[in-house]
C-alpha cells in the first residue's frame, strides 16, 4: 500500500515509498518509523540513495508484520543489512515501573541512558562503522529513536535542531494515527489543539534531559566506547573528513 496520496508529509519528510516518519538527521545518518511500512519501491529508493544499513531498535517481540503491511518480496531490501540492536533489557524493574506501557517520553531518556548504557554504545559502535547511509528506527519512530537522533545531533553541533526533531517526530506518527488501518492499542490521532501542550511538555523534558547528559560524546566514553570510535562518530556526523554521500 502507497501512502503517497494519503500520508501527510512534515517538513523535511523523505518520499521513500510506505515510510512513516522518515527524515535526515545529520550527514549520513536518518531516521524512521517501522520498516515494515516501507513497501517494496520503498526499500529500492532507500537502496538507490546510498543506505546500507538499518538499525532497528525494538524488541525482537514487536518486529513482526502486520496485517496492513505491504508486502514485499525478501529479494527488496537486498543490499542493505538489517541490524536489530534493542535499547532495553526485559525485566528491569526500575525501567518497567516508569515504561507503561512502553517508552513514550522524552521524559524517559535519561531512565535509558542510565540502566541501559551498553546497549547505547553498541548502538553507536554500529553507527560509528558505517560505511554508507543509516537509518535508525522503533516503531513509531518517535522516542527509541528520538534519544539516538538527540546524541547524534549533539554529537554534530547541531543542538539547536534537537527540539525540532522531536516535535516533527510528534506531528509525523499524529499524522499516521489518523490515516492508519489499525488501530493503535494506546494511542490516538490528536487535533493541534491537543498536540501543542504535548509537544511543549516533551521539549521541557529534552532540555532537562540535554541539561543532565552534558555531552554524548562524554557519556558515550563513559559507557567504555573507545576514543577512535567517538572519533569517526563525530566525523561523520559532523562532515569532517568522514565519509560523504558524494565519495561513496
């Protein structure tokens, strides 16, 4: 199924045919919800535009194809590797108390990078190895993936981008709660009225959040990725002597 003629773009939004909240973050790396919106076309546009891998950061309980989806024959998203990296560990107490029903805030951020700092450093090893285009995503593309594209754009010097970000995530999986054939077990489409308060309360956890971390790079050191991994990371966030889609 095309969401061409249906899906309501956000500034910014990429034409990759299916995908649902899917926008650049910084130099190589972009940003998505499930892959499993993407339809075939959309895996070859993907392909076409240099990406090589994917990141997808749910459980591997969620990632499964539903009903709605496209189908698309496995032989689409040749070339382009799909790695599933969680950010969460089932069974922690302190993160299932506050995640109900899952990891829907900014607000969460911090509860993450505190109890699940490994897995955030091979999350950022992956991306630091990148060799083409990455694409990280959750499920709505909104908050495993909002944390990723905060460092990242912290990593690039690109704060001021960071509250943006956040709020277009918002508004593009809103956008699809109205058009979706499913319906969402939890959440709903929101008018504007509805989506401002949300939008502001979320920005006041990022800044709190941002406040607390301090700097990706130095927590990222903390969590033991090396110094040359930091190093590349940056690089290619920040386009300085990293790889450049023009010299692939």
């Amino acid at each position: 199924m095309s969401l061409k003629r249906i899906y309501r773009k956000q500034p910014g939004d990429l034409d990759w045919d299916g995908a649902v909240n899917a926008r650049h973050i910084c130099l190589v790396f972009y940003r998505m919800g499930r892959h499993e919106w993407l339809t075939a076309q959309g895996w070859r546009q993907m392909h076409d535009a240099g990406v090589g891998k994917v990141i997808d950061l749910r459980n591997p309980g969620e990632i499964r194809r539903r009903e709605h989806d496209p189908a698309v024959p496995e032989a689409s998203s040749a070339g382009i590797e799909l790695v599933n990296l969680p950010l969460e560990e089932p069974g922690n107490e302190r993160f299932d108390s506050v995640a109900v029903p899952y990891m829907n805030h900014t607000g969460m951020y911090k509860l993450v990078c505190e109890e699940f700092g490994a897995h955030l450093r091979e999350v950022f090893e992956q991306l630091a190895s990148a060799q083409g285009l990455v694409v990280i995503h959750c499920s709505a593309g909104r908050d495993r993936s909002g944390l990723i594209a905060t460092m990242l754009l912290d990593l690039a010097g690109l704060d001021d981008r960071i509250l943006l970000h956040d709020e277009l995530a918002v508004r593009g999986i809103n956008e699809w709660h109205r058009i979706s054939p499913r319906k969402h077990p939890y959440e709903r489409f929101r008018s504007e009225d509805e989506l401002r308060p949300i939008i502001a309360e979320r920005a006041a956890e990022l800044e709190k959040f941002c406040a607390w971390l301090g700097s990706a790079r130095s927590y990222l050191l903390a969590q033991g990725m090396s110094e040359e991994a930091v190093e590349r990371l940056e690089q290619l966030a920040r386009c300085e002597n990293g790889w450049r889609p023009e010299s692939s």
